[in-house]
C-alpha cells in the first residue's frame, strides 16, 4: 500500500524552484508578448488599456481577427492572484485570432489590495464588458489563478448575468486551482488572506457547476502532483454533477510551458478550447 501525505504545502505549490532553469519565467514571457501586441498594434487589429472598471488595474486588452468575429475568447492570466498583469500573456491570443476569434485578456487587481472573492467579481465584470465588444459564442481560457477565476465563472453561483452564462460555450482550465483550502495552508496566504468561509464560497470544486457547463481541465505532464491533483478534481467532481467533463495531461509539459499551445491555432490546446463554438 502506498500512503502519501503533503508534508511541505509551500514546496507543493512552488513551480520556478521545481523546474530546469524555472527562474526564466516570466521574464521569458515579455518579449514575445511584446512583439505580438506590437504587430496587431500596427495592423489595425488591436484595441490596449480598455476600462472595465475604476479601479487602476481594470484594464483589458482586445486582439481581432482578420474580418469578422466568430465569437470571443477571454484569457485570464495567473500569477497566485498576487503578482503579473495581462501584459505578460498577449501572444497567447495568437492561435484563436489565426482561427477567426477575438481575444480580451484582462488584468486585476491583485492580493493583499483585494480579496480573491473581488478578483472574482473584477473577472466577471470584465467579461461582461468584453462580451459587449464581440458578439457570437464565449469561451473561457485561463492559467493556474486564471484557470481557477474561468472556472469560478461557469458555477451555479457564477457573478456573471444569464444572458452572458448563456453565451458560454467552452471553458479550458489550465493549471487551474480549483480547490483553494490548500492554499490556506502556504506561506502566500499571509497576504491571500483565505479564510474557510472564502475557500467554501470561491472554490470552484467545492461548488455545483452551471447548468449545461462545458470545462476541460488541461495540465502538464511534468507539473507538480498537486497542480495535477487539482487538475483531475474538478473533473471528477462536476462530472458527478452533470458537466460536460474532460481533464487532459499533455505530455512533456511542465507549469510554465503547458500554455504555450495557445499560441498555435493547430495546436490540440487551441482546438479544445474553440471546439465548444
């Protein structure tokens, strides 16, 4: 029999320090974000630093496509709810603009300045005002916080209106923490600040999925056992709920380049997340 215990929830949860060279990101990050909002910039095809919200960091940025929109993708970027900013990510746009759609990524504002129950509520807000932007079906893509935040949104108790749950046709959860009692246990909740009450209420695993919900839970093969634990949960449980379920490892894939397949309009990532359309 094999028995396991996590005896160090900070190691658990830490991605750089478990990885070859882990210190790469997120500076690797930039320059190819930078250079694809650089080149949609120029070509007429990008729309920066749109409001959503008053608050400094309630800003989206809105990548089109050639011609019309066949609908539109939000990205919702990760960083534990505590550190980076849609800025970091907008390459990742590349695969589902290539395939006809038009992508809102979106910044929050971060932990301690706001509890992750109102990071919630930024995200649903930002949504809604980039679903005003571009009409057709809505899918949903997020990274680690960000896979968690998508998630949250396709709940019974999801912030967004019914009209905009209804355009909901995919949701892709990449990394995502769909399970945030764990957290409580790490040295990041001293500015996280979860108590049990916001762990029952904001955990999307913990909570009954939206009617006629669509999730894909998507992972690295190489992430740390509790990024794939948190990966299989969710599916797991919304599949005894009535959701529409999937949960994916990709091979050779750890937690910083799992997302990378966005990029590709053929990548199998780009084609889950767009297939719910």
């Amino acid at each position: 029999m094999l028995e396991h215990r996590v005896s160090d929830w900070n190691d658990a949860y830490a991605n750089g320090s478990n990885i070859a060279r882990g210190d790469r990101w997120p500076e690797a990050w930039v320059k190819p974000a930078e250079a694809f909002r650089n080149a949609l910039s120029a070509a007429g095809r990008a729309k920066l630093d749109l409001a959503y919200g008053e608050r400094p960091r309630n800003r989206m940025d809105l990548f089109l496509p050639q011609g019309s929109a066949k609908g539109l993708v939000v990205f919702v970027h990760g960083g534990f709810w505590l550190q980076l900013d849609k800025s970091f990510w907008s390459d990742l746009a590349a695969g589902a603009v290539d395939s006809g759609y038009a992508v809102a990524m979106p910044s929050y504002t971060l932990c301690p300045e706001i509890r992750i129950a109102g990071i919630v509520e930024e995200v649903a807000t930002a949504i809604t005002e980039a679903a005003k932007l571009v009409d057709g079906p809505l899918m949903l893509t997020g990274h680690s916080a960000g896979g968690h935040l998508v998630s949250r949104m396709i709940t019974a108790t999801s912030p967004l209106s019914p009209d905009v749950q209804a355009r909901i046709r995919n949701v892709v959860s990449i990394s995502g923490v769909h399970d945030l009692r764990p957290i409580m246990s790490t040295a990041m909740n001293e500015r996280l600040a979860i108590d049990e009450a916001e762990a029952l209420s904001e955990s999307p695993a913990l909570l009954r999925p939206m009617r006629n919900a669509r999730i894909t839970c998507w992972a690295g093969g190489g992430e740390r056992a509790e990024f794939l634990r948190q990966n299989a949960l969710l599916a797991n449980i919304w599949t005894g709920l009535g959701a529409t379920t999937a949960a994916v490892i990709e091979p050779d894939r750890h937690h910083f380049s799992v997302i990378d397949g966005l990029v590709d309009a053929g990548h199998p990532l780009t084609r889950t997340l767009l297939s719910g359309s």
